[in-house]
C-alpha cells in the first residue's frame, strides 16, 4: 500500500458515449489532476456511473480518447464484496503477488487499523453491517498499491448519520494515504464536503455545466461559509 | 429452475429457545406414535389379510432376522456405493459442464435443448438399455444413477452462473482475477450455495431411483430386497426395507444439509 500517489493521470479528450440510440455522453473533455477529491454531481440517469465506468476501462468509449496512467480501482455503491469471502481475504485480493507473507501481515494490520475493524477480521460481509462493509471496501482499494480510486455513491446505500460518519473517516484515511479520487454523489452536502472540486453536470447528452474549486482545508464544517457558498451555487445552477 | 428454492428455509431459522427444541422432538415424535397405534389397529381388525398387511411386530421380528443375518447391512452398503459412484460421477461431469455453459451463450444455444430433453425422460426408461450393455451387477444402476442426476446438476450449475451478479465480474476484472482463475475464484464460489441445494435436490432422485434400479439389474441392494420379499410374499420383509431406504435417505440429505453451514457457503441462504 503507498502512502502517496506515486503518478496518475487521468484524461477525457472529445469522449462520446451511447448505448443504441441513447446518447449519455457528447463530446466530453475532463483531466483528473493527480492528488485531487473531484466530485461529479448530477441528476439521476444523466451519465455518472457510465463515466466512472469508462474512466475505469470498463466499458470503451463511442469515439473519443482516454489517457490513464496508475492504477485505478472502484469503490462500488454496495455489494462489492465477495461474500464468500472474509474481510481479510476481501482486502488481500488488492495485494500484488510479489509481496511476502511478512509485508501481507504488516499491511493488513495497518489496513484493519485504519478503517476501525478491528476483531472483525474473520468475519464474512453478510455478517456485518452496511458502513462495516464499506470500510472494508475502502481498506481493498487502498491495498491495491492503487493510485486513483474511483467511488460511485459509496455511502448512497447507507442510514443518513452512518453516511456523515464515513464522510468524515474517508477524509481522515485520505488524509494518510494520498490518493485521486473521483466521487460520484447525490448529496451536495456530501460533495461541498469532501471535494476539492466539484462538476456539477446535465441532463443527457450529458456536459459539464459548472466547475467550483473550494480551497479551505478539510475536514469541513457543514456550516462553514466555503460549504454553504457552493451549496447555494450548485442548487441554482440545477435550478432547485 | 424452481426446485432449487425448496430447501433454502429449513435451516436459516435458527432454533434456538429450549421450549422449541423440546417441540422439535416431541410434535414429531406424537406424529410417529399415532402412525404406528393406527399402523398396530388396523393390522388388529384383520381388514386385509395378514400376508398382505404385517402387523408392527411381525416387521420387527423381520428386521432382527435381517441384520442377524447379515443381509441387510450388506444390501445397505451395496445401495450406497453404487449411489455413491453414480452420483459423484456425474457431480465431477455435471457440474463443470454446467459451468462452462454458463459462460459461454453459443453453447447454451446448443446444449440446453438436448438436455431438457433428457432431464424429462425418466430415468427407469433407460433401465433396458442399461442391462443390454452394461449387464448385471452394480454398473446398471449407476449408469441409471449417473442418468437421473447428470441433468438436472448441469442445468442447475449452468443457470446459477447466469444469475451471478455482474459486479462481481467487474471486481474480479479491477484486481486482475482472469482465465481458469476467475473460475476457481469466482464463479464457482459465487454459484455454490445454489450447486449445494441442488446436490441435494438430485441426491433424492438418485435415492428414488437406485430401488426401482435394483429391483431389474441387480442381486443385492435395499431395492433388490424389496423384490425378493415380494416373490416370497414377505411383506413384512419388504416393510423394513422401505424403512430403511426411508431413513437413509433423510440422514443422506441431514449431512448434506451440514454443508450449507459451511462459513463461505452460508452468505448464500442468508439473503
Ligand atoms: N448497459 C446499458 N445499456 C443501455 N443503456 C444504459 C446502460 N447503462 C446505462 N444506460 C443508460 O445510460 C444513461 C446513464 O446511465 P448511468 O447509469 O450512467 O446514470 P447515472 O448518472 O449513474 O444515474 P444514477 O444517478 O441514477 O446512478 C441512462 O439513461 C441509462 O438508461
Ligand atoms: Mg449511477
């Protein structure tokens, strides 16, 4: 697992995207800078997890080019946990093959120790609850020597004051394992928060409709004027 | 496939207060007790004739002259080696077989016809051919063995894969799991909950079959014993052999029933 991103690069150039006759995606263009939280905001169908997914290599792209450097990995909405099987055996598949037995031990007692499970280790995912499970996600990816993680509404699945508690513990192991990320909400509040830029986009065909960057430190307050400024901008700019 | 949801509940509600454990033995046990007293008066009143209805105890005295004798222990461990053989068989064939048409849609389009087909074509119509070429002896019977349960364990297999999550597939995509290893690691471990209920669902056709097998093919087995009863006319004979086949059968399903409890199987009945 890396403490910091070693090199990622991440880069839309003239990217279209359409399933049949449906186009999601027009001609989009978007760099990921290396280190930055961006937060894409959007309305319900307009395009995110298709973008997530083409900024993975999951899917390829209509027309359009798509440079990525690093490794990427997905944090999903839920259920991306083999159930099968235990948390350590879910964290251990992000571990290369060259590491020794030594190095496995010592970094899945740091992972379990970041993400607060400790004395779960064993257990397998249906035995633990929601947030549990989304840990154990986030503590998968960051074993994976990964440099840009991308998470499409991880926390959407979870109760409201569970969702606060994980914003605040993905700022918090951010903060000790640099990573790009790019996250995909509903929650304004959520993406206010967290990023350090925010791309508010359209209905379909899907552009960008507005760019904030907020520069004051995190964690952040919801009542801190940077959060409540970007709140109000990006309500109006989706006329709500 | 529906059968496959038959077993799920059974053991997903725990018992655990002690009145209901208490309940577990004693409803069952009052429902035995009536069986046998109904059993014991109608056998009293003489309203069949005695060689054509054993009273309890005749069947008693039957079942001590069996094992002392030695027959029926003998009978038991023919039975269960030739299902025993029929069912791994086609379980190591079956179940592969159903994995590989999961994965790969131009070979459903092939197969799936031809073994519906089979799956509905009783087994026993197979019990001709199975003694012109295989003879007397244990391989007809496990031929027929092989013939009940290779079927439904393939179609059962190839349409658990079909329901596998896509997400899993894109997981095992992000951390480089491919080839024969996205097999081993996922697709047989996402699919064996649902290859376990049917392991069991198939377990009873071949239990079901293996009597009516060895009634035709063989010289030993429970099924064989219920034959010669019959031409001896000894009902009471044949009265303990079915209770034995019967009981087997659920110990046969209780232990793999012990399976679903497995750790990494267990998500699977959780949901
Ligand atoms: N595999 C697919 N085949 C055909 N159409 C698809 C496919 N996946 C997505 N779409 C369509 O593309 C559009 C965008 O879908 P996408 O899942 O990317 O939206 P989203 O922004 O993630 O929505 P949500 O916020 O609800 O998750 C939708 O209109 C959807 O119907
Ligand atoms: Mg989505």
């Amino acid at each position: 697992m890396k403490d910091k991103i070693i090199k990622s690069q991440l880069v839309l150039e003239n990217v279209s995207h359409n399933y049949g006759a449906v186009t999601v995606l027009n001609n989009l263009n978007l760099v990921v800078n290396s280190g930055e939280v961006l937060v894409l905001v959007g309305p319900s169908g307009c395009g995110k997890t298709t973008l997530l997914n083409l900024l993975s290599g999951h899917i390829k792209p209509s027309s359009g080019i798509i440079k990525r450097e690093g490794i990427i990995l997905t944090v999903y909405q839920q259920d991306g946990l083999f159930p099968w099987l235990t948390v350590v055996e879910n964290i251990s598949l992000g571990f290369s093959k060259l590491m020794n037995d030594a190095e496995r031990e010592a970094e899945l007692k740091e992972l379990i120790e970041l993400i607060h499970l400790n004395g779960f280790e064993q257990y397998y995912p249906h035995q633990l609850s929601g947030g549990m499970k989304q840990r154990v996600e986030i503590a998968r990816v960051l074993a994976g020597d990964s440099d840009i993680l991308l998470m499409d509404e991880p926390f959407s699945a979870l109760d409201y004051q569970t969702r606060l508690r994980m914003r605040f513990e993905l700022i918090r192991i951010l903060k000790q394992k640099q990573r790009t990320v790019v996250f995909v909400t509903h929650d304004i509040e959520e993406a206010t928060q967290l990023a350090d830029r925010i791309l508010v986009l359209t209905n379909r065909p899907t552009t960008i409709s507005c760019e904030l960057t907020i520069k004051s430190p995190r964690p952040r307050n919801h009542s801190d004027p940077s959060v409540i400024n970007a709140i109000t901008t990006i309500l109006q700019e989706m006329k709500l | 496939m529906t059968e496959t949801t038959i077993f799920r509940n059974e053991s997903t509600k725990p018992i655990s207060s002690k009145t209901a454990n208490i309940f577990g033995f004693l409803l069952p046990g009052i429902v035995l007790i009536t069986l046998l007293l109904v059993w014991s008066l109608i056998s009293f009143t003489n309203l069949f004739p005695t060689y054509a209805f054993p009273s309890p105890l005749a069947v008693l005295k039957s079942f001590t002259e069996e094992i002392i004798a030695g027959r029926l222990l003998n009978d038991i461990v023919a039975s269960l080696w030739r299902v025993s053989v029929g069912f791994v068989l086609s379980a190591l064939l079956g179940i592969p077989f159903g994995l590989w048409l999961g994965q790969h849609i131009n070979a459903r389009r092939a197969f799936v016809p031809m073994l519906n087909f089979f799956r509905f074509l009783s087994p026993l119509a197979w019990i001709p051919f199975a003694i012109l070429w295989f003879h007397i002896g244990d391989k007809p019977a496990i031929f027929l063995i092989f013939m009940a349960s290779f079927f439904p364990l393939a179609l059962a297999t190839m349409s658990a894969v079909a329901t596998i999550p896509n997400i899993y597939f894109s997981v095992a995509k992000d951390y480089d799991i491919k080839g024969f290893s996205l097999i081993t690691k996922v697709v047989f471990p996402a699919v064996l909950p649902q290859i376990i209920t049917s392991l069991r669902v198939s377990c009873g056709i071949a239990w079901v079959i293996i009597v009516a097998a060895e009634m035709v093919g063989c010289q030993d087995g429970l099924g064989y014993g219920i034959w010669e009863a019959r031409n001896g006319l000894r009902l009471d004979a044949a009265v303990c052999y079915m209770i034995v086949i019967g009981l087997l059968g659920m110990i046969i399903d209780r232990l793999l029933n012990q399976l679903t409890k497995l750790p990494n199987i267990r998500w699977g009945y959780e949901r």
